[in-house]
C-alpha cells in the first residue's frame, strides 16, 4: 500500500502532463487544452465511429485523434500505453516511473485499467457499457485539464491592496435609569450614583423580586410624534428617541441630512426581547374579543421594527436590520455595522440596542429562571459585581446608540471625534442555555480574534469594562478568562457599569459602550460600588475601587453575554 501511494504521484502528474501538452500535428491554440473535452464535443457533433478509426490509423496507436490530438484509451491494453508513450509524447518520464512501473507491475493485465476502475477481463462490452465508460474516461479528463487553468487566473485577476477603511464614533445617544444625556449619565456613574429602586410601574407584591434600574421620568416630545407615541411598546421609544438623539449629538443637522447619500446610512439597532409590553397587552385584550387587540401588536413586537421604523423616519435605505442575541445583542450590532463601513457598504451607521422588559411578564420569566437578586430591603447594594454576597442580576431598561461613521466621511463634514472602533469579535460557548462555559474557553476565545481582528495588542489593553453582571458563577468565569488574556498587564483596571445600572439585556453594551467611550474622552473611569466583600479569586489591585480613578486610556475592551453561550467583544482607542 505504500509503495503504491508513492507511485501515483509521480505517474499522475507525468499523465496529466502528456494529456495536457500531447499533439499529433499542429493544434488551434485558441482550443482548450483538454484533447478529452474536445472528443466529448466532436462526439455531439455527430463524427462518426468510422471516421474516428481513420483519425487513429495517421497516428498508429491504439488511441483516437480529435482535432489533430490524440487521446488514448485508459481502458484498452497495457501495449496501447507502452506505445503511446514510447512514440508520441514529446518527452520521456522520469527515472521513478520506470522503477515503479517495473516493481509494481502497474501495466500488467489488470494494472492501468483497475487504476480507473476497470477491467481488462470485460474486453466485449455490449453498447451501453462502452458508452458509460467513456463518459466515465472523459469526466475524468476534464478534471485533469483544468487543473491546470487556474495558474493563469489568479495572476491575471488578483485585486490591487486597498487600505482598510477605519470606523469613529462621532455622536451618542441614550436612555438610562441614570439619565438621558451622555454627560449626565456618565457623572452619575462617576459619582457612584445607583439607578435600582423599588419597582413603580405595577404591583410586584407578589414577586419574590420587587427592584428593577426602572426608567422613572421619560419623555419622547420632540422625538416621535404622538400618534406613534401612544401606539408604540417601549423598547421601540426608546430606540428612536436615543437614535435621534446620537443624530443630534454628531451634528447631522437638517442640512447635513440633506447632504448625506442616503444609500449609504443604515442603521443597526436591535432588541433582546422586542416589544413584551405590546404583545403582552394583546394576549389580554384576546381574553375579551380579538376585535379588542391593538392592529400594530404584531409589527410593534417584532425586534426589527425599531430599526425599521427609524430608517423609514430618516429616509436612510442603507443597511437596515436587527440582530437579537440575549443580552449580547448591542455588541453584535455595534461589530456589524461597523464592519458594513469598512466594507463600504455605508459612510453612516445607527447602531446599539434597546429593551424594555420591566413588566410582570418580564419580571415573572427571570424569576422563574432563579437570575434575579432578591435583596429587596436595599435595592441599591443589589447589583453587586464580584462580592462574596452577591446573589443575582437586577434588571434594568434603556436604550444606547452609537454614531459610527467612515474616517474621511467623518473628516469631510467636520464631525466631532469621539474615538475610534478598532474591532471586536463573536463566539459560542456551544455549552449550556444560560450557564458559562466552565472552563471559560468561549469568552478566552473571543477576547483573543477581537485582538486579532482590531490589531490591538494586548498589552495596550488598560481598561475593561466587563459584563458582570453580579451572578455567582458568570462572574468568576468572566474575570478568570480577562486574568488569562490580560493578567501580566500592568495598570490594568477592571469595572462594571452594572454595579449601578443593573443589566439592560440587550442595550446593556451600547450603553456600557457609551460609558466606554466617554472614559476614553474625560480620562475618568467609573467605580464599582458595593464590592464589600470581594470574592476570594479575584484580585482588588485589578478591579476598580468605590471611588473613580485618573486613567489615560490606550485601547479599551467591552464584554457583553448573553443566554445561548452568545459571546460579544469589541475595542475602542483614543482617535489619533
């Protein structure tokens, strides 16, 4: 067995060759380079069986001509290919063919022809066989002649390098239970400021938990007219009010507007869990009469509308979609848009996430999935990232978006910059619903292709804003994979917005990414509050204080998860 695999190599290369380049007089050199391909096409063409075997004679060798070419018959007799090889091919075969073919026995009675499957012993085949094997023979050939086609192609259609295209973040927008503005927010978080009390909006009595980051005060005049207003779940209010907001924030005035091409604005905001409010109110209207259901229940309940409804308000026809995956959701939108401007696809991209989730359907679903914390009695010292004591999530809504825009687009206009997207990346854990991979080896992975994929070294890397979310296992495996990619860098500095704004599902990462962003632009990072007790595996001298520290950022990295074992990472720079 491996002498003969040793053999083939040489033999098949030393056949293709003589396939390729065998002519018996001269050959249109405008005619492929397959004899066989140009049998098969003579043999459409009606040449006769007689007028073949007239062809054959001029050479004098068991094999046929076309065209002025010869192709011989790979099932014939050993002596055809003795002879075609020893009269007709321009050059000789190598030394190795010989010792082969003599140690092998390779044309012997069965040799060649059990080598493509045949055998000498069926010399009386009936018409139909013979018909099958030169099809056979010359699907075969015509493997072999284009082997050789592609050589030409690639030197002839290789593409120019062009630079890749870089990607900044020229203008924020969102809604928190810290605030509406960027600056706001951000000085909330710096001053260590919560955002989870006592849950408002309905009777939570009954629940076991009775907190939530809930929205107190929200307004969307200016922002979205009425009529919508009124009809809209308030995942989608949030979104248009925070993705205009962004607009406003980057300078896209009416005139700018009117400048833009629009073709080449898209926006990218999605939603972990859409419209439950919407949906949830017309499960209880079809109790009394479907007549009493709202007629927008289903559009307004679908993730994308939001995204939809807020191009269909801008008149943008770019890229527009949503992408839903947990509590990832925001990375994964932030990463695509960015990736549509460097393939220029867009000069302009809305992008982050939305949610809305802090009603009894919403509430009653993450308490039966044991997620949420409990600490009733102190609402503020519940989200507790990293403590001994922590024992669950607290949830929260909003809404974040980012304007990401083309470098030179973004120059053109004259558009602030706040920083620079260098990259990010997505895995699985391929693992469990809602448990980390034990050994972390998703999240190790992701951070290392976001490296990968940004060019940032990992030695730049000084601050993490981490998903965190203040649950038991989630937490320790998050902070074990960062020591492992991150832990010889010193300087490095670690929080979680959470510890204030609770976990915003799927607008937690643009909204975190905002609080990165603005980290980058104040050279402030915020604290983490009520780390008391901090687990025993961790280390304090990594992990942000409860006050804010100095910090020059060199490239920042921002982590979100979600259920599904969905893993986000995405970095941002200083623009320079």
């Amino acid at each position: 067995m491996a002498s003969s695999c040793s053999f083939t190599s040489p033999l098949c290369t030393w056949l293709v060759a003589a396939c390729m380049s065998f002519t018996c007089g001269s050959r249109d050199p405008h005619q492929p380079p397959s004899v066989l391909r140009r049998y098969t096409n003579n043999k459409r063409e009606g040449l006769s069986a007689a007028r073949r075997r007239k062809l054959s004679a001029k050479c004098g060798v068991g094999g046929e001509v076309v065209n002025g070419s010869l192709v011989s018959s790979f099932s014939g007799s050993s002596h055809s290919i003795q002879s075609l090889m020893a009269s007709c091919l321009p050059f000789e075969p190598c030394n190795e063919y010989y010792s082969s073919v003599s140690s092998l026995g390779f044309f012997g009675d069965n040799g060649f022809s059990s080598f493509f499957g045949s055998n000498n012993s069926t010399a009386t085949l009936n018409r139909r066989q013979r018909r099958l094997r030169l099809n056979r023979v010359t699907r075969s050939g015509e493997a072999m002649a284009v082997a050789v086609q592609p050589d030409e192609e690639v030197t002839t259609k290789k593409k120019p390098h062009m630079k890749q295209k870089r990607v900044v973040v020229t203008g924020m927008g969102l809604v928190s239970p810290l605030g509406h503005e960027p600056d706001v927010f951000y000085n909330n978080l710096l001053e260590g400021v919560s955002g989870i009390s006592e849950i408002e909006t309905f009777d939570c009595t009954s629940f076991p938990t009775k907190i939530a980051a809930e929205i107190k005060s929200f307004s969307t005049d200016g922002w979205v007219a009425p009529k919508l207003s009124k009809r809209m779940d308030k995942f989608m209010l949030y979104l248009l009010t925070a993705g205009k907001k962004a607009l406003a924030d980057g300078g896209i005035t009416e005139d700018v507007m009117n400048e833009l091409d629009k073709s080449k604005c898209g926006v990218l905001i999605g939603s972990g869990l859409g419209g439950m409010k919407v949906f949830y109110d017309a499960i209880e209207a079809l109790r009394i009469s479907y007549k009493k259901m709202n007629p927008f229940c289903v559009p307004f309940a679908t993730t994308n509308m939001g995204s939809a409804m807020l191009a269909m308000d801008l008149g943008w026809m770019g890229p527009n979609y949503s992408i839903s995956t947990a509590c990832a959701t925001s990375n994964f939108c932030i990463l695509n848009a960015a990736n549509h401007i460097i393939r220029g696809e867009a000069n302009v991209m809305l992008c982050g996430g939305s949610d809305a989730a802090v009603i009894p359907i919403g509430l009653g679903g993450f308490v039966a999935c044991r997620a949420l914390s409990q600490r009733n009695n102190d609402p503020t010292k519940a989200s507790r990232p990293w403590d001994i004591n922590r024992d669950g999530f607290v949830m929260g809504e909003g809404a974040g978006v980012l304007l990401l825009e083309e470098l030179e687009h973004a120059k053109k206009r004259g558009a602030k910059i706040y920083a620079e997207f260098r990259g990010g990346s997505f895995t699985s854990d391929a693992y469990h619903m809602t448990e980390p991979h034990p050994d972390g080896v998703g999240v190790i992975l992701c951070i290392e292709k976001a490296l990968a994929h940004s060019g940032v070294s990992r030695e730049d890397v000084n601050y993490i804003n981490a998903h965190a979310t203040s649950t038991p296992a989630g937490d320790i495996k998050e902070y074990q994979a960062l020591i492992h990619c991150f832990g010889q860098n010193r300087g490095l500095r670690v929080n979680s917005t959470k510890s204030m704004i609770g976990h915003l599902l799927g607008a937690a990462g643009a909204v975190e990414a905002i609080a990165v962003v603005q980290a980058i632009r104040t050279g402030w990072i915020h604290p983490n509050i009520n780390l008391e007790n901090p687990d025993a595996v961790v280390d304090t001298n990594v992990l942000v204080g409860p006050k804010k520290e100095r910090l020059e950022v060199k490239a920042a990295l921002s982590n979100s998860f979600g259920f599904g074992g969905h893993n986000s990472s995405i970095i941002f720079s200083p623009y320079k």
